[in-house]
C-alpha cells in the first residue's frame, strides 16, 4: 500500500516552546507496532489499553532518552500561533518531548512544562490515488505551570534555596514473587534549564525496603526524573507519576510475544491528542456511466400497453354502435 507522507502538528501552551519529535515504533503492514532499532533495546511494551498506561509507556521512553541522549529525528520551537508542524513523516509512532519554558507574567516567572506523548500517525487507506492527502494528525499537549522560586531583591538574610524531594516506588504486575529478583537499581536523573540531564543518584531497591526510596533537598531549580537502570529479563517498565511519586511498573511479558513487536493499540495513545485525519472515504463519489438499456425497454413496454389499450378501446366502441 502506498503512503506519501503525513504530519503532525502540535499545539503549545506559549510561543518559544521547544519540541523534540522521535519516531519510536514502525507501522507493519500486518498492523503491528514494532519498535525501531535504536529503541528495540528498552524493554518498554506498547501493547497498552488505557491511557494511564499509555503515559506510562511515554514516560519510560523519555527517561531512556534523556538517559541515554538519544537525538531526536526532529527539533522545532513553537512561533507566534504557538503551533509546531513536523511534516514528512512516515507512518508510525511518534513520541514528543517537550522543552521546559520559562514566562514573564505579570511580574512573575511562570515555568511551563509539557507532558511527554505518545502519538500514532495512522495507515493513509486512500493512499493508492496520487491526489490523496496524507494524514494529519493535530495534538494540543498537556502542560504543568507553576511559579518559579524567587528571591527579595534585598534580602535582609540569605534566603534558603527552596529544595522538594523525590519518592520512588516499584510495583511488580502479572508474575510471581518467587520470579521476581532480589533487587534492582534506580537511577536519578537530573535536567538544567538547558536540557542537559545526568545520573545524579543510584539506588537499589528491595523486598526488605519495601522496594522504595526517597531523595530528599533536591534543588527545585532542576528537573527531576527516574529511570530504571536495568529491567530484569521477562519484564517490561512503566513509569508514571503523581506530584512527586514516581511508579516503576514491572511488568511479566505474556509468553509468545516476541520483543519489540506489538499489537496496534486499540486506544489513542495520549487522551490529550485530537487527531484530524483527511478521509475520503465516506464521501460519495458522482456516479458515472448511466446504464440506459432498462430505460429503452421500459419505454418500449409503455408503448406496447398503449397500443394494446387504444385497441380495446376501439373494438369497444364498435360494439356500443
């Protein structure tokens, strides 16, 4: 089946936004998934049904990503409408990776930062014709905005740097605890202002600490992340978060599931996507090449009950004389 090229457009909460655009996961022609080489490595399923564990997924991949400084196949920063279009894309799965920005408001700094999505760009089916338009897909991204920290011009006394912490918990799904191993190590990651993120910490996890941690005095002038370090083998990873509890999900591969390739999702990926797509196919096309024999015939049938009749007629008459 042919397919040009399709694109996505994103929708940013405020101008000068950064947005990173990696292409995750290959569309098959048999309507799989399967992950693409340079992320068939991580042990991160998208075989997902709702969109918390969709996040999960997307939120696994970034940490990989700013782990590993993966480069993004694509960078643009949103213009004056706040929009960001990435065209010429290929079918598949697209994860976008939003850049933390900074606001003047009223005074203040606000700090704006997008959540992390997953976006799949659809199979175009009138992709045979050469005057089909290719998919679109538009995503207005999720965003947190808090104010950033501020210090008194003149104040009095040092003030203290405002410090927040991190609490890590992992949750183990579908398997056994004899399965399980008997500890695992997490890692802390640290993103600048500028997007520069490091290992700041590493810490194992077991049965006896109830398989979690808590980083305390972290500056809030950072971003702060977690990653698993090493996914034991038969699992995969998920990682969600509320407000400032990170979940690792482990979770036991299904036996005949071959990594890396998984069946298409049956949801949206993100709930915060709105896919536009250019589909023709409900449209009724003109019909062309009126069938006219039944017409003749059935005028030829009208003319013969005519005659027929105007005969009866006749003879009728006669008769009355």
């Amino acid at each position: 089946m042919l397919f040009r090229s399709g694109s996505i457009s994103l929708v940013c909460p405020v101008e000068g936004m950064e947005l990173s655009l990696y292409r995750v996961a290959e569309y098959e022609e048999s309507g799989s998934f399967t992950l693409t080489e340079r992320f068939r490595k991580y042990p991160v399923s998208l075989e997902q049904k709702s969109q918390e564990d969709w996040q999960g997924a997307a939120d696994a991949l970034a940490a990989y990503i700013r782990r590993d400084g993966i480069t993004a196949d694509a960078v643009l920063a949103s213009g004056s409408d706040k929009i960001v279009c990435f065209t010429d894309l290929n079918r598949g799965l697209y994860l976008v990776l939003g850049q933390t920005t900074e606001l003047q408001e009223d005074g203040k700094t606000q700090i704006y930062e997008p959540q992390t999505a997953l976006i799949a760009l659809p199979e175009d089916s009138q992709g045979t014709s050469e005057e089909t338009e290719p998919y679109q897909v538009t995503a207005v991204l999720k965003f947190e905005k808090n104010e950033k920290p501020g210090k008194p011009e003149e104040p009095e006394e040092p003030e203290e740097e405002e410090e927040t912490k991190i609490h890590v918990l992992k949750v183990w799904k579908q398997d056994q605890e004899k399965e399980r191993p008997d500890s695992i190590v997490v890692e802390l990651l640290q993103t600048d202002v500028e997007g520069n993120t490091t290992v700041a910490d590493r810490q194992t996890l077991t049965k006896e600490n109830q398989w979690s941690y808590t980083w305390k005095n972290l500056s809030t002038l950072m971003r702060w992340s977690v990653s698993e370090a090493e996914v034991p083998k038969g699992y995969t990873v998920a990682v969600t978060r509320e407000g400032n509890t990170v979940v690792l999900t482990n979770t036991a591969k299904k036996p005949g599931n071959p990594d890396g390739e998984v069946n298409p999702p049956s949801k949206k990926p993100t709930d915060k996507t709105t896919n536009k797509t250019t589909d023709k196919t409900s449209d009724k096309l003109p019909q062309t090449g009126q069938l006219w024999w039944p017409v003749l015939v059935l005028l030829f049938a009208g003319a013969i009950c005519l005659l027929v009749g105007r005969v009866l007629r006749d003879r009728k008459e006669e008769k009355n004389r």
